[in-house]
C-alpha cells in the first residue's frame, strides 16, 4: 500500500501535465528570482562597487515584494488547481479512499512538485546569477570579477520560504478536502449556473472610486504631494478596477437586455446572455490581469526611463563640474577655496570654463490660499501627515539684482517691490509674493537661471526671485529668523555664495584628472579648515564626475529592480491568462453544443463564442492602458522629485512599453487561444 501512494502522485502530475507543467516553471522561475536578487544583495564584490552599496540595498527591497508575491501568487494557482481536480478526488472518494489517503497522495504530489521546482530554480538562479552580476559590472564600470559564486545564505532563504509555502498550501488543500462531501466533489464542476444579478450600488462605488483615483492623478500638480498621495490614488482605481469588472460589467450587460430592441437580435441575444456568466465566472481573473498589467506597465516605463535618463538627471542635481558654496560672510575663506580649485585644474592640465558666481538667500514656505500669503514656520510642513499643506510647499531662492545680471550678462531693472522670478516644477500661483512683512509684485517671469543644484537636490518645487538689492533680502532674513527662532542656525537661515565652473573638453575622458584635481582641492581647503579654527572653510565642495557612479548605481538598481518585479508580474498575467483559457475552452464546449443543439450553425456559434473570447481576454489591455494614460502626469510629477525632466523621454518609454507589452499580450493570447480551441474541439 506504501508503494501505491508515490505511484498515484507521479500518475496524477502527468495526467495533470496541462496545468502542472506550467504551474511548476513559474514556480521554478520565481524560484530563480527570489535567489538571485538575495545572493547579488549579500555578494561582496557588489558592495565594493561604486553606488554597489545602494544597489544591495534595492535587491533586499526587491526580495521582500518577491516573497510577498510569491505567498500569494502560488496560493492563486494552487486554489485553481484544487478546484479544477475536485471530481476527481471525488472520485476517488467513492471508489473506497479516505480523505486521510487522498490527503496522503495529495502531500506526495506537493512534495514532488518542490523538489523538481526547487532543484531546477536553483540551478536556472546560481546560472543567471553570474551572468546578472557581469551586467552591473558593465553598468558601473567596475573590474569583472573570475571565480563563481554560490549565496548558501540565500539558498537557505529560498528553501525555508518556498518550503513553508508549499506546506501551507498542502494544508489548504486538505482544508478543501475535509470541508467536501463526496458527492459534492463530483458535482463541483457539472451544478447549474444561476444569472448573474446586478450590484447597482457595487457598480456605482466602483465607478466612483476609479473616479476619485483619476482626479487626483489628474489634478495634482505638486511633485511632493503627488508622492503623499499616490498610495491613495492606487488603492482607490485597484478598488474601482475590481468593483467594475465585477459588478459594473454585470450592471453594463442587464441595461443592455433591459432594451428590447438590442437584445431580441440573435447575434446580441446570444451574446449578451454568454457574457453574463462569462463575466460572473470570470471578473475577478480579468480585474488581476488587469491590475498586473498596469503594475508591468508602472514600473517599467518609470525604471526605463530613470536609467535612460540618469545623464539628465545627473546634470539636474549637479548642474556644473565644479561647485563650491558657503557663507557670504566667509568671503576670503571662499576666495581662498577658488583659487585653491584653480590651482588643482591647473596642476591636472584642465581648463576651468562657464565661471559664475552669485549670492542667494533660500527658505522654504507653504502658500495659505484663504490669506494669500507664504508662511514660513516649519512646523507647519515638517509633517508629512499634512497632505493638504504639501501641495503647497515651495521653495524660495532669494538673489540681488546685481549678482543676476553679472552672471547671466543681462541689464534688468528693478523698482521698489519689485521682482524677477524663475519657477522649476512648477509655476509660482501668485502675481505677487506676500511674505514676511513683505508684498513683492512680480515685474517679469524669466525664461532661465542660473543653475542651482542644491534646489534641485530639494523635493519641494523652486522659485528663484530676483530683487533689487541685499536689503531686501536683510528684511527676508529677520523675518525668518524670528519664525525660526533657536532653530534659525540649523535650518540654514543665512547668505550663502556660489561658485560654479565646468571644464574644458570632454568630461569623460578627462575623469582622471578632474578627481585628482577635486581630492587635491578637497584635501588643502578643509587640512586649512582644521587648523584655522572658526576662520577656515566651512562650507561644501561638490564634484559630479565624483557622483556619476554612485548615480548610475543609484538608477541601475531601480531599473534590475523594475525589471525582476516586471517578470514576476508578467509571469503570473501569462499563467493566469493560460489557466484561464483551459476553464473557457472546458465550460465553452458545453455551451457549444447547447447551442448547436438549440439550431444555431457551427460558424455562427463559433463566431459568437471567438468574440466574447477577444472581448474578454483584451479587455484588461484597454482598461490597463486607460489606468496608464491618467497615471502619466502623475508618474512625471514624481519622477521630477528624481530630477528626471525630460518629458519626451518618459512618453517614448511609457508608449513604447505600452506598444510592447500590447505586442507581447497579443501573442500570449495566440499561443493560449490553441489550446482553447484545441479543447472546444475535442
């Protein structure tokens, strides 16, 4: 009897082959992901790499979404896979077989299954694994290691993880088991189907969610509040996806049989009655493609972008090669540091070029609408609870008029109150600027700037005001230090000076040298520092060549990230799509020959079924790519705060990612539909 059990198990997995082969490979295939992200995580070599440390730091974020997805993903397809062999437990039951022996050929089919899963997952993960971690290599121009290397860390994670999974859902199956009556089991997939009712006040809370999702993506227009709110918009179009699939396609179809004259037609008769128990059978299946489809669609077209763009954000954060700022009353020290900068260039071959030098003034502030006025307590925005108050967040860098003309060669003129403004983000949402004791009327808004990295470092949006003279800004710094009080002095409420230079040539290829001459430069203001006490340099030199690899770390690990998560996501839309079809084409063989039976042709039943099929199956295409069309002014607002600008960019990835994945559904579709009409055949 002992022999009996393994034999019934191996026999159940090949006559199941259908839906167990592709069961197991997205097992063995989640698997793989799951060690890889662990083991380049905890890889040495990676953290040594210039903006390695960052990327590890991804790959354990990454791990933890695996394991999330992992628990319910493989639930999903173990429950399908339960209800879809329920008669032939049944079966089993009737012929003499206790629950205890069917439970028993049941652990004997899971234990098999993860072995074979787990084996070949391994072996696909430590293969792709050296190969992923030659691709970063690549990326952050480090030394491509020799050798192999095995995380037995992460190997023991993936066994005790998918280990605890397959045993809880051993354990749900004989939870499905127990709770059955035989014959139940037997008549699982043969009872009648009931019409679908409509759930009018589903439908509208559905409508009315997908709504609310919409208009804030739509109305939004603060970076910061765009990341405060964007969990929310989320949850509420998951929520209204789901209500309307479920019951908004119910409520849509009987107000189309309410009208008398559509639906007494045979083609719309038909067709409208088959998509009511199509659509209550299968709603929520679609609403999870749809929803997966979108996160695909998410999340690659932001990560792509990001790295394609991680040049244009790089000069965003740090705008010139060179840049040194402190206070404007540590002038000679700051002279000193120039010349010092100038010194290193020269000793390294390198011509410094595009020299500007301006003093400003920068405080943050939220805009009270009702009082039309900037307040500038940071008690009021250090919350981040105080959605409303984000949205409003700005902030202010103050520049004297004649530090504006010198650097940008122009010969504006200013009068008393008057002001100059230039927005980044966003346009400034008054004419005139209340604030402090203060009432600025802004003569001009300009066109460009002088570039300022440390404001595009900040998540709040900038406006650069340019006023007449440094008294006005005297009379802006009281006032903040009144508001600030004792914290006046750690919140930066002070002058500040600039100095910004590139350098001659090709930047690239000239890293070297302008390290060299960075570390030098480093190393002589800041030992002069030290040793003059309160009179040294106390303020901050920036280098970007010194920055390029710890952003490229920075973005690449975005982009693996996106990509490992992309097909995850894309794995279970094609799994679901698979094992949706095998239910259709088993249910639409049925319905093909009532049809038949009641005088319809085989053409015109064919046609009938193969429309409903393409109306079903691309549905959550279309719905997918109206979440995305109303998320794009979203996703840019939020990939601004990444300093990533380019607009065209960002539309050409979320097209072109749409145009792909539209491609690769299709062809999903295709290769599934075969099958579909390989079964309604039969």
């Amino acid at each position: 009897m002992a022999k009996l059990y393994p034999g019934m198990a191996f026999t159940n997995i090949k006559s199941n082959r259908k839906t167990y082969i592709p069961y197991m490979l997205s097992c063995s295939l989640t698997i793989a992901l799951f060690y890889i992200i662990g083991s380049l995580g905890s890889n040495e070599g990676l953290s040594k790499m210039w903006g390695g440390d960052m990327l590890s730091s991804y790959m354990s974020l990454g791990q933890a979404v695996t394991a999330i997805f992992a628990v319910i993903f493989l639930f999903y397809i173990n429950s399908f896979l339960i209800k879809r062999r329920k008669s032939e437990f049944g079966l089993y039951n009737i012929l003499g077989m206790e629950k205890k022996h069917i439970c028993r050929v049941i652990f004997l089919e899971t234990v098999f299954t993860f072995l074979i899963t787990m084996a070949f997952g391994l072996f696909l993960g430590i293969m792709l694994d050296k190969l992923l971690y030659l691709v970063i290599s690549r990326i952050l121009a480090a030394k491509i290691p020799l050798g192999f290397y095995i995380s037995t860390s992460s190997i023991l994670q993936s066994l005790m993880l998918f280990g605890g999974i397959f045993l809880l859902m051993f354990l749900n199956s004989m939870r499905h088991i127990y709770r059955s009556k035989p014959v139940d089991l037997l008549k699982s997939r043969s009872a009648g189907e009931k019409e679908p009712k409509a759930k009018w006040i589903l439908a509208a809370i559905g409508l009315l969610c997908l709504a609310a999702g919409y208009y804030i993506a739509v109305t939004t227009t603060n970076p910061v509040a765009a990341v405060a709110l964007f969990f929310i918009a989320v949850v509420l179009v998951i929520i209204g996806t789901y209500l309307l699939f479920t019951a908004g396609s119910i409520a849509l179809l009987k107000i189309l049989k309410k009208n008398k004259g559509y639906y007494y037609k045979t083609k719309h008769f038909v067709s409208i009655s088959s998509m009511m128990y199509r659509m209550k059978k299968n709603a929520v299946g679609l609403a999870n493609i749809c929803i997966l489809s979108t996160m695909v669609l998410v999340i690659i077209s932001t990560t792509l972008a990001l790295f394609l763009g991680v040049d244009d954000s790089l000069k965003q954060r740090y705008p010139s090669e060179y840049d040194i700022t402190c206070k404007a009353e540590e002038n000679d020290a700051f002279d000193k540091s120039v010349q010092t900068l100038h010194d290193s260039a020269k000793s390294e071959g390198l011509t410094l070029i595009n020299e500007l030098s301006y003093r400003d003034f920068s405080f943050s502030a939220i805009y009270e609408k009702s009082k039309d006025f900037f307040v500038t307590d940071p008690g009021l925005y250090s919350n981040l609870s105080a959605m409303q108050k984000y949205n409003q967040l700005v902030t202010f860098v103050v520049v004297p008029l004649e530090d504006y003309n010198k650097a940008m060669g122009k010969n504006e003129t200013l009068g008393e109150n008057e002001v100059l403004v230039y927005s980044s983000r966003q346009e400034l949402p008054v004419d005139t600027i209340n604030v402090f004791d203060l009432s600025l009327h802004v003569k001009k808004t300009l066109t460009g700037f002088m570039p300022n990295g440390n404001t595009a470092a900040k998540i709040s949006s900038g406006h650069f005001v340019v006023v007449k003279d440094l008294s006005v800004i005297d009379k802006m710094k009281k006032g903040q230090d009144e508001a600030l009080g004792k914290d006046a002095e750690r919140f930066g409420s002070w002058l500040e000076i600039n100095y910004m230079a590139d350098v001659a040539g090709n930047a690239e290829t000239q890293k070297d040298q302008i390290l060299a001459a960075y570390h030098k430069t480093w190393d002589q203001i800041y030992e002069t520092n030290e040793n003059a006490g309160d009179q040294g340099f106390n303020g901050i030199l920036e280098c970007r060549s010194s920055e390029v690899d710890s952003f490229r770390g920075v973005f690449s690990g975005l982009f693996f990230i996106g990509v490992f998560l992309g097909i995850l996501f894309l794995m279970a839309t094609v799994l679901i799509m698979y094992y949706k079809q095998i239910t259709e084409g088993y249910e639409d063989k049925q319905r093909f020959m009532i049809l038949q039976n009641v005088g319809m042709s085989h053409h015109e039943v064919k046609q009938t079924i193969r429309s409903q099929i393409l109306t079903v199956f691309f549905l959550p295409l279309i719905t997918a790519g109206i979440h995305i069309g109303f998320a794009f002014p979203f996703l840019y607002r939020i990939m601004t705060l990444m300093n990533l600008f380019n607009l065209r960019l960002f539309t050409f990835c979320s097209i072109g990612c749409f145009l792909a994945f539209a491609l690769f559904y299709g062809i999903t579709y295709w290769l599934t539909s075969k099958l579909y009409y390989g079964i309604v055949k039969k």
